[in-house]
C-alpha cells in the first residue's frame, strides 16, 4: 500500500501540486432484507480504490481509480494535476488551508462481536423471526425488515507526511410494519424509519431486541387505519428521540456545514441562514436549553472516527450553546476563513469522492431534570410525536416540515388515543426558540442516519445523532389536505 | 458505438458468469456496470471542485434451486472473480428458497440506439468543461450576478451475461450542466440542459437564461400561502414525473397494495400522456436493463387514464407476464423502476400557458420534496430559484418561496394546457423529456424568509 501512495504523492508533487493527499478505501457490506415473512434479498459488497486530491497554484483537482497498481497511481495523480490546472482557469480566491498537525495513527471501531464473523445463518434468522412475527399480526398488508452492515479500510496519506490507518464498522436493522386499507396506507417502523444504524458490531442487533418490539409495533400500524386524523393547529409537541434526530440533522446540522455558508453547495443542496454574522452576533438559535455539540468521538455515533478525510483528528465542537450559535462544521480551507481552525468535519463516501464538510455526530445534549416520561407527564395538553415518516426543509434550512407515523394525544400527563397522518411544520429558529423541555441522560439515545446526501457527484454520509426528546410550545401542527 | 468498451464489459461479465457456474449454481446472472466519469463544478464564480473517476462493478446473481444470493465487487481479476462466485453461491447456500422465484430472464431481441453515444462526450476533458464554465460564469457576470453548478460528462459501458443465454452490452454517455445564479437583492435563478452529446450544450445560453432568472426574481415579495393555479417549467414537471414513478408505475409498488395505479382509472386530464421509453432518442438512451431485457415502451397515461406499469423479471413472473426491461441491479426491493419517463407535448406556448392564469403562480422548479402520504401521493416540498405572481396572464413580479402539500394526482387531473415545447433533463435516475404545464390549483402551506 505504502508504494502506492507514496508514488502518487511523488507524482502529485512532481507535477507541481502544493499539497496532495490519497486515501485508498476497501469497503466491505452485506445486507439482509426481509419482506412479509420470507427473505427476499440477501448481498454482500466490496470496492476498493484510492483517490487522489490535489492542490495546484490555488485550484483542487481529482482523480480516482479502482485500479489499484502503481503504475495507476502515476496516471491518477497526472490526471489529478491536469485537472487542477484547468480548476485554475477559474479560479478567483486561491485556497489556503490551515496548519493542522500531521497526522499519525491508527483508529477503529470498538466493538465486541465482528458482524462480518457473525454465521449468516443466524442473521437472517434473528431478523427473520422479528419479520415474522410483525407479518403474522393480523392486518398487516406487508413488511420489510433489514439488517446491514458496513466496514471500511481506510489508508490516508498526504505530502505533509501524513499517515493514519482507520477500520470504521457500522452496523443496523430495523423492522417496519405496513397496513393497507383502500388508500389508506399506514406504517410503524422501529428502532427508527433509517434503520436503526449505529457504530459498533453485532451486540449493537442484539440490543435491539426487534422480537420484543415487534407484535406492538404491527398492532399500532393496524391500529392507525382506523384512528382519527390528527387535528390542526397549534399545539404542544413533545418529539419522540425517533423523530427528534431528524429535526436536528435537518434544522442544525446542514445549516451548521460552513460549505453551505460559503455557496459551494448553493446549485445542489443549497445555503444555509446561518451566515458568518450571525456567528458574530450571538445568534439566538434556540432557547437557553438547547446546547448542540458535532461530537466526533461520541461511542456508538455512525460520525465518530480518529481523523476527517484530510487528517484532522477527531473532536467535538460547540455548536449551539445555551441556545446561542457558536460555531460551524468546518474544514481546513473554510475555517480559517472566519479565523479558527479546522474542526475536522471533511468525510468522503469511498475512494472515489472528494472530502466535503459533512456532519459527525450532532447531538442535542440531555439536561438535567425530567426523562422524556417525565416531560409527558408534566404536560397537561399536546401531542407526542414518533417515527419519521417524510421530511422537507428549503434551501436555506429555514422552513422545515416533517410528516411522522404516528401522534399520540397526551392529555393530563398520559399518552392516549392514537392519531394518523401527523405533520407539523415551523421556521427552524423559532421552533427551537419554542423548546422549554429536554429529556435528561435516561432518555439520551444514539441515532443515526446511514443516507445523508450532499455534494455533485451525489455523496451518502453516515450521520450519528444522539438526542434525548424534547418538548416544543406553539407548534403548527396539520398541514395540507387529505 | 464505443464497441472495444461494450465488448470488454461483456468478456468481463462472461468471465464472471463462468466462475459462478464452476460453483455448481442452478443459474447465474452476472452485470459489469463500467463507467469513466468526470465533473466540474463551480461555485462564487469560479471552480472550486474538480473530480474523475475509472470505475467498474461486477455484480453476480447465482440461484440454487430457488435460493438466491447476490455479491458484487470491485476487483476485476481472476482471483476477485473468484472470490465474488464463492460469496454468492454461500449466501444462496443458506437463504431460503423464494417459493414465486420466477427464473433468470431468457435472450430478448436487442438492438443499440445510436444516438445513445457521442464521442465527443467520451472524450470531454477537464479543459473543455472548464471552457463550458468560464461561459456561463462569463453570462453571469455579463448581468452582475454570480455562478454557480456543475457540468458532468460521463462514459457508461453496461454488459450482462446470465446461465439462459442473455448477452448484451452497450455503452452510452450522458453529459449535464446546471447552474443557479445569484444576485443582488436576493435574487436567484436555474438553469439546466441534459444531452448525450456534451457538445450540444450551449453553456452561455444556460448561463444567460439563469442569470436573467436571478436578475427578474430580486426583491421578491411574501404572498399568503393558499390555493392559487400554476404554470410549472420544465424543471419543476420532472417532480412530478420522478414522484409519480417512484410511488406508483412500479410494478412492485402495485403487488405491494402501495401504489395508486388501476389500469383504466383516470388520475390525469385528457392532456396528460406519459411513457417509459428507453429507445427515444430525445431522451438519454438505454435500451437494455441491469437484466438484460431489452426495454420495451411502456405507456403509464394515455389521454388521463392509467395504462401500464413497469415490469422486471420477478415482478412479471408473479404477474405472469414478461417483463418490460425496468429492472434494476439486484438485489432490488424497490422493483422496477420507469428510467425513462417521457411527458407528450401539447399546444401551447410559454407565453399562451402563463396567458391563462388569471391570477396564479410560474414555478421555476421544485426542491426537497418528499412524500407525505405515498398512496394518495401526497407531496410536500419547497419552491426555488424563480417563482413569480401572475396576474391577468402577465408576470406581474417575483414572490418569496412557498412551501406547498399537494396532491400529485390532483396534480394530473388538473392539467389543463401542455407546453409545446420541452426540455431533456436528468431525473432521479435516467433522463426525463418534459415540457411545462399549467394546472388549476396548487396547495401552498407555508412561506419562508427568501
């Protein structure tokens, strides 16, 4: 491996690149998937490949393989050149990237059971009886259940002299349970509508316990055919962890991404409200609970590593603290742009895609006080949300709406009757200005999503959420016409 | 036709099936997807990402009486290939056996569209995107606004070889450019043209048409949220379009009681027809599927009724019929899926559909739209990039985005005039050929900040 990347460094650099680095990726997957009761498809993957970046007279380049020979390396890195040098007949701010520490080391993924060791065998049949048992509840039209896992060898070097070796494992299953009645179509997934993703090995399934769960949940989806439609207006909104992180990927975590701020995603994904004078000003993101940190060393988190994608180790960065805007996702060519330095937000999905700032682990801290069934019991009159089920916020992050599975009545302090079709909809800040409780470490949960798409070629991050629920004041809840 | 690349794909997809075969497998479907790519992007007016990439997947579909295990890989050598055949046939060792397993598809009648190629797309450089940018950076600053978007050139080469005889290969390439452009006094415009050839492109005429966009839409004006009748541009009708065949004209989506779709049920107006079409020049060609099934043309809406759904080969098994070329990469649980959506032009010019709104909203197109309620294809998603009050049936002036939760099938049945012209864009996953439409109402549920 060494012969390779230094050969592409030395090419890079031959050729006129400033500053160069190459990161070679093996990934390895397997998923299971399960719908009503039979096995309906089950794969395993593996690619690998290296990319090289380049930085020449101001202007990046690069090029990918997944030739993996020296020879290769020697024309990938030509062709990264090549490429930077025509980026420079467009180039009006040449790139300067801060003086991050070489990098050394090695990372990878605690855990206690290797999933890929794991029998097959027994993996379909774990999440096969969980399906099973959902399927034969009856009422229930169809379901889907998946297991997958993912496992990533990751080489990074660069002409600082750089090296880190990273083994990152991430590992899900959920089941979802799905009622149909005319053109009523109603679902109840759990852990969550992702997938139920986290880093670590299979004790991370295990702990799921999909079997227990998984009668209730069809029973509920059964149950929403015949609920009544939620009812409109404001209301108080207590949001389930499973919908919760969701919220704070959409609303916080994208509009954090300092990339957004400066543009580069401005023709794809869009901008961001949270423009460098906000960060200033003290901007009121939320109310005085919300503390909001990008953790990268978070346990379990799908956004936890030893170092980004271009070297910077692994840390955790204010975000939002005591609801007032502190700080960006960055990288080392944005942040010294508003003074700081890298917060080591760069990832690339696989060899062949170039590092963009993406999210780590975006966590909305616990406080403490009440758990989240203490926030419902201290609630004379709302409505509790649970599950994702449909999600939508413009291009500057600012108007959001969200559709869940389910809404359960609380009044009095106790959850009650079922509703369906649940929407609510808000402008991110003054939906989080309207927070006035947040759950405590009892109710603090690793979430995750495993398909956050940015960037042109398109990228899937693996984004880690740990939130706690919360409850929110003067929500506007029903939307649109059924 | 690039034959030396089709042919390599197809030797490497043969070299696969054989090893799968050497495993003792009922049957074996081996698809090597090759492809050499590049994209230029640009931001602020100038180039800020610049990237390539030599890729090739070998993806092995083995069957053992009625067990099925698929693995794929990245390693194109003997001993990758190999290892890819005793991964597959290991996973179809120990799964269950699908009792409709309706069998590998047998050799269809396929031919190679020859406008699906252009070499000057396979040979499309960094400097000649780069060329591309520079122009519409260049209209932009032409009108005091500022660049931004991507040019993309890519080189396809597709084989599939299975155990019943399927051999077929091709390569194709597609070739977009996109930009928003930016401008004082919060003013945003959209730009966008697909083609196979790259050369087609007029990258100063998209530059142009989107910086004129974002000069028109400043100092845009908050409007109450509410029904109020649409023109939608080409780049918002591909919503639809994408929407439309995700949730409902899969075949699987009908087994599966989630999709909407009742052959002879009307859901559009007698203006509205839509087809799948692989073959269409207008589009960007692809005349095979991941299973090596020639594509067939497959009418969805003919005149507002429900016509036909896409079918893959296990789809069409339990339908026991024969399977349309929609199928994807397995292992697939979405199904098949219409790569190839094609809206019939009407009559009416841009400026007779806008003509018609008496007071109503032009769209420039769609962003972040979801579904809400996938059966009744519900849809939320935002306004962007251009969205204007019309009045008496001229443009009176640019409106602050909306967000709307509307009906696409109420959508469909409230279409009453088609543009006569249309634009070949890039869909979720295939090209889409689609011309503006104006429909007489459009839920709008909430506003935002610019």
């Amino acid at each position: 491996m060494r012969d390779l990347t230094d050969r592409a460094l030395d090419t890079a650099a031959a050729r006129g690149a400033a500053y160069a680095d190459v990161r070679v990726v093996r990934r390895r997957d397997e998923s299971v998937t399960i719908k009503t009761g039979r096995v309906e498809g089950v794969a395993s993957g593996e690619s690998e490949g290296f990319g090289v970046r380049v930085l020449v007279d101001g202007a990046w380049g690069f090029a990918s393989s997944y030739r993996l020979t020296v020879a290769e390396a020697d024309r990938v890195a030509a062709e990264a050149v090549r490429i930077a040098r025509a980026s420079a007949t467009a180039l009006r701010q040449p790139t300067r990237l801060d003086d991050r520490p070489a990098a050394h080391g090695r990372y990878e993924t605690p855990l206690q059971e290797d999933p890929f060791e794991v029998p097959l065998e027994t993996k379909i049949a774990d999440l096969l009886a969980a399906d099973q048992i959902v399927a034969g509840v009856k009422g229930i039209a169809f379901t889907e259940s998946s297991y997958a896992a993912q496992r990533e060898w990751k080489t990074f070097a660069a002409t600082d002299g750089s090296l880190t070796e990273q083994v990152i494992t991430h590992v899900g299953a959920g089941v979802e349970a799905n009622a149909v009645d005319g053109d009523e179509h109603q679902r109840r997934s759990y852990p969550d509508s992702g997938g139920g993703w986290q880093a670590g090995g299979y004790e991370c399934i295990r702990g799921l316990n999909l079997r227990e769960r998984a009668e209730p949940l069809a029973d509920e989806a059964v149950a929403l055919l015949t609920a009544p439609q939620c009812p409109s207006g404001q209301f108080t909104v207590i949001l389930d962890p499973s919908q919760l992180y969701l919220q704070v990927h959409e609303s916080c975590g994208h509009p954090s991404e300092l990339d957004r701020v400066f543009g580069t995603e401005a023709s794809y994904a869009g901008t961001s409200f949270l423009t460098t004078d906000k960060l200033d000003e003290g901007f009121r993101y939320g109310s005085d609970l919300i503390d909001i940190v990008a953790d990268a060393t978070s346990p379990g988190g799908m956004g936890t590593f030893g170092w980004d994608d271009e070297g910077v180790a692994a840390q955790a960065v204010p975000l939002v603290q005591n609801g007032i805007f502190v700080g960006y996702l960055t990288s080392r060519e944005t942040a010294p742009r508003i003074g700081r330095r890298s917060g080591g937000a760069m990832r690339a999905d696989g060899w062949n895609r170039i590092p963009l700032i993406r999210m780590t682990n975006i966590n909305l801290l616990p406080k403490p006080g009440m758990s989240l069934d203490e926030i419902v019991a201290d609630t004379d009159d709302g409505l509790y949300l649970a599950s994702n089920r449909s999600w939508s916020i413009d291009d500057r992050r600012l108007n959001f709406q969200f559709a869940t599975e389910v809404a359960y009545e609380v009044k009095s302090g106790r959850k009650g009757r079922l509703f369906k079709n649940p929407t609510y909809t808000g402008i991110t800040y003054e939906f989080w200005r309207s927070c006035d409780a947040v759950g405590d470490e009892r109710s603090y949960v690793m979430l995750g999503t495993p398909n956050c798409g940015k960037g042109e070629p398109g990228q899937t991050g693996h984004i880690g959420h740990a939130v706690p629920g919360a409850r929110f004041r003067n929500v506007q809840v029903g939307v649109g016409k059924w | 036709m690039n034959d030396d690349r089709a042919g390599d794909a197809l030797a490497l997809a043969e070299a696969a099936l054989a090893e799968a075969l050497r495993e003792g497998v009922t049957e074996a479907e081996a698809l090597v997807m090759a492809e050499d790519s590049a994209l230029t992007r640009f931001a602020n007016s100038e180039i800020h990402q610049n990237v390539a990439e030599s890729n090739s997947v070998v993806n092995l579909r083995v069957v053992i009486g009625k067990r099925v295990g698929v693995a794929s890989t990245g390693r194109t050598d003997p001993e990758g290939l190999r290892r890819l055949a005793e991964n597959a046939a290991a996973i179809a060792g120990v799964v269950e056996e699908l009792e409709d397993w309706g069998g590998l598809p047998a050799p269809s009648e396929t031919s190679p569209v020859a406008a699906g190629y252009s070499a000057s797309t396979a040979g499309a450089s960094p400097e000649f995107r780069a060329d591309a940018v520079r122009a519409v950076i260049a209209a932009a600053d032409a009108a005091g606004v500022t660049a931004y978007g991507s040019f993309a050139t890519g080189l396809e080469s597709t084989a599939v070889a299975n155990s019943k005889g399927v051999r077929v290969a091709g390569t194709r390439t597609t070739s977009q450019l996109i930009t928003v452009s930016m401008g004082p006094a919060g003013g945003t415009g959209y730009a966008e043209e697909a083609a196979v050839d790259a050369s087609t492109i007029d990258a100063a005429d998209i530059g142009r048409e989107a910086a004129d966009k974002a000069r028109a839409t400043a100092n845009a004006v908050a409007i109450e949220p509410g029904d109020y009748p649409v023109v939608l541009e080409e780049y918002a009708v591909v919503d639809l379009l994408d929407m439309l065949g995700y949730l409902g004209f899969s075949a699987l989506a009908v087994q599966e009681e989630r999709s909407f779709v009742e052959p002879g049920k009307r859901i559009g107006s007698e203006v509205v027809t839509i087809r799948d079409d692989g073959r269409d020049p207008a589009g960007l060609p692809l005349w095979f599927d991941y299973e090596g099934v020639a594509k067939q043309r497959v009418e969805l809406i003919e005149r507002g009724v429900c016509c036909g759904v896409v079918h893959d080969a296990q789809t069409a098994a339990r339908a026991g019929v024969t399977s349309t070329g929609h199928g994807l990469p397995a292992p697939n649980p979405y199904g098949p899926f219409p790569l190839n959506m094609i809206m019939e032009p009407g009559t009416s010019t841009r400026d007779e559909l806008i003509g018609g709104l008496d007071r109503g909203l032009l769209v420039t197109r769609f962003h972040y739209t979801n579904p809400v309620h996938p059966k009744l294809a519900l849809v939320t998603g935002m306004t962007r990039d251009g969205t204007f009050l019309v009045e008496g049936g001229r443009v009176i002036g640019p409106v602050k985005n909306l967000r709307y939760t509307q009906s696409y099938l109420a959508a469909l049945a409230g279409t009453t005039a088609v543009g006569r012209e249309r634009r070949t864009l890039r869909g979720f996953l295939g090209g889409v050929v689609v011309p503006a439409v104006r429909i007489d109402n459009w839920t709008f549920t909430g506003g935002t900040e610019h």
